[in-house]
C-alpha cells in the first residue's frame, strides 16, 4: 500500500509541474498533432497486417 500511496504522490507531483509548465507553441502543437495522427495511423495499419516498419511507412507517407 505504501508503494501505491508513493506513486499517487508522484503523480499529483507530476501534474502540479505540468500546470506550471508553459504551453506549447503553434508550431509544437502542429508537430505533436502530426505525430499524433502519424502514430494512430501506423498502429491501425498494423493491426490490419501491414508489414511496414515505421521508417518505411513513414517515408511513403511522406513522399506523397
């Protein structure tokens, strides 16, 4: 028990940072959306038996 009262402390610990944090320029925003959308669409793909590693799915996405 004391272990999980030591993460739930972490963790609120971790949150308060993060509230004080600055947010993300518009620029970081699109970066992470993109990675985002790059990652959902990658997993998605493999779930339905694509064999292209990351790198590779990334470049053909890419070079369109």
């Amino acid at each position: 028990m004391k272990k999980l009262d030591k993460k739930l402390k972490q963790i609120v610990g971790l949150d308060k940072k993060i509230e004080k944090a600055p947010g993300l320029s518009p620029t970081e925003k699109d970066v992470l959306q993109s990675e985002q959308r790059f990652e959902a669409t990658y997993y998605s793909n493999k779930l339905e038996g694509n064999k292209l590693s990351k790198d590779e799915a990334r470049k053909a996405i890419l070079s369109k």
